[in-house]
C-alpha cells in the first residue's frame, strides 16, 4: 500500500520535471543577443568548449559566413565585417540595422559528427538621444510633454518623485516620440523625469517646473486694483480743482463793475486765509465761497447800518 503510494508520487514528480524542463526550454531557445549601431558585437557559442579538432560553421538567416577548424577559418561573406575566433567566437564590426537576424552555429567533431547546433537572435539598436521635457501652464495646472528625436521607438517613462505615470502616447511625429502627461491633478510644483531607453541604452532628463500659483494672481491682483483706485482717486483730484477754479470764474463773470474790486480784496483775503490754513482740505462738494453775505450787501443797494460797518476800511482804500 505505501509503496504504491510512493511509487504514485514520484511518477507525478517524474511528470512535473518534464513538463517543466519543456516550459523552460521553449523559453530558452534562442538566445537574444543587442548589438550598439556602429559599434562591435561578439557571439559566442552557448554552453560549449571548443576545441581544436572542432569545426565551426556560422551561418546567417541560413547563409553560410564562415567555416573553420583552429585558425583556419574561410570567409564566405564580407571579410572586413566578419572575424571568427578559433574559441568559435564570431565578432561582427561596423553594426548596422540588417545586421539584426537568425544567426546559427554548428560545431561538428573530427569524425564529421554534429556536437551542438545554436541559435542565436541578434538586434541592432541605436544608442537612445536625449530627452527633452516640456511644459505648458494652463488654468493652474501643468502639461507635461517629453520628446526623443530619433527613428526607432523607445520605451519612453515620465516620472514623478520616481513614481511612474501613466501617459498618452508614444506618438511618432517628424522624427521625435512624444508622450504626454495631460493635466489632471491640481500641480503647481513638481520634479519630472523622463526617461528613455532601448535594450542597448537609457537617458534621461529630470526638470523641475513651477507653474505660477492663485499666490501670484492674488499679488497681481491687488497691484492693479491699487494702481485703478489711485487713478480714480487723481482724476477727482483735478475734477475738483477744476470744478472749483470754474465756479470762480463763473461768478467773477456775475459780479457787476463796480463790485470787482471789493471782490477782489476778497478773494484776496481768502486765499492768504487758505495760506494759512494750507492743510485743511475743503471738502469738494463745497458750494461756494464763503464771503457771500459781504458781497451780497454790495450788490443790493446799500442801507445804513452795514455801510457804517464797511465804511472805513473801503473809504481809505478807494481814496489814496
Ligand atoms: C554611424 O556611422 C555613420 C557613418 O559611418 C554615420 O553617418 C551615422 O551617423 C552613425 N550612426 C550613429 C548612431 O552613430
Ligand atoms: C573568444 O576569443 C575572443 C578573442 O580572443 C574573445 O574576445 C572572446 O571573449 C572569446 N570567447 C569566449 C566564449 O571565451
């Protein structure tokens, strides 16, 4: 019973293994290898020694490149591009898109029997540019743009204090991928990176953008509603001052002949008054002079008790 038992166990082990060992070597199958765009790329044989009395055979989307046994290598295909090793080592030079394809290695042994056969997956990519990040201030918030000019697309992240967030785009437009953070929360200040990269290379960019706040509208504000009060306040000024020296002019025009001149010691008499008393303002609205009663009783005809009253001061003057 037990043994039965046991024997179950490790048949269902047994079949684990397997099923896990095919997983695995499916997803081990042909190695990746990235290439850098006008640089060098080396490609060894995966898992094998070699040895001398091997013999190596490369070979491209199933064109033979090059043969060999030790140092004793032929070239099938450019020479300049190719060099193999006698460790079965393929260097490729001067990198170029096309070069990215199938490669596959043979290595048989003395006897002409296969050792190992391997495929490999080779990429070319160009060393990412730099990016540049954007911005827009609208309504408060910020717009976030990052931009990288060149040809293949990359894995293109913006960052925010090194949380990744989620972005429109990649788009591709007259040379450049472009991403965008649309604004969404309420940002004034914040540090942004963007970051490029490709499985041969990674740049960034890191900014820190400010968008002006309701602290500088509230500044801007009040200056303006202080300088409009101030010019409202100046142009009364000069409506009163005008309004006033009007009203003086108007009524000097009144005044009959023969009262100008009382009128004029009057206003004579005022202003050494004002003089005087510079710093008290009159009110604007004020109606009209003072001395009104003094010049009404020249006007109407004169009657004997003020004409005693004016009667010394006026009669000294009008007669020198
Ligand atoms: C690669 O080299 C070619 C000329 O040799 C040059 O025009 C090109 O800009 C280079 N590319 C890069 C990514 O450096
Ligand atoms: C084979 O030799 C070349 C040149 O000496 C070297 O660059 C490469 O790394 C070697 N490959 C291995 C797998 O050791």
């Amino acid at each position: 019973m037990i043994l039965k038992m046991k024997f179950r166990e490790i048949f269902l082990a047994k079949c684990l293994v397997v099923l896990f060992s095919c997983v695995k070597g499916s997803a081990d199958k042909d190695p990746k290898v990235y290439g850098i765009q006008n640089s060098s790329v080396f490609l060894n044989i995966p898992d094998f020694k070699v040895e001398k009395q091997h013999e190596i055979i490369w070979l491209k989307n199933s064109i033979h490149l090059t043969k060999g046994k030790g140092s004793n290598v032929k070239y099938y295909k450019d020479r300049k591009k190719y060099e193999m090793f006698t460790n079965g080592t393929l260097k490729i030079d001067c990198l170029v898109e096309e070069d990215s394809g199938n490669y596959k290695v043979a290595v048989y042994s003395a006897t002409g029997r296969l050792q190992v056969e391997k495929n490999l997956l080779l990429s070319i990519q160009e060393i990412v540019s730099k990016p540049e990040i954007k911005w827009i201030c609208s309504q408060k918030l910020i717009k976030v743009i990052c931009e990288v000019k060149q040809k293949n697309k990359p894995a293109l992240y913006l960052l925010q204090n090194n949380r990744t967030l989620s972005v429109n785009g990649p788009i591709y437009t007259n040379g450049t991928w472009k991403i965008e953070y649309p604004p969404k929360a309420r940002i004034l200040t914040a540090k942004f990176q963007c970051e490029v990269k490709n499985d041969v290379s990674k740049r960034t960019d890191d900014q820190e953008i400010k968008c002006s706040g309701p602290q500088d509208i509230v500044l801007i504000g009040s200056i303006a509603g202080g300088s409009i009060v101030f010019i409202i306040f100046l142009a009364l000024l000069i409506y009163c001052i005008r309004k006033k020296r009007a009203e003086r002019y108007a009524q000097d025009d009144e005044t009959p002949m023969q009262i100008q001149q009382v009128d004029d010691e009057l206003k004579y008499r005022e202003l050494s008054q004002s003089l005087v008393h510079a710093p008290q303002k009159q009110p604007c609205q004020q109606q009209r002079p003072p001395p009104q009663s003094q010049t009404q009783y020249q006007v109407v005809p004169p009657q004997p008790r003020p004409r005693t009253q004016l009667k010394s001061p006026r009669h000294m003057k009008k007669r020198p």
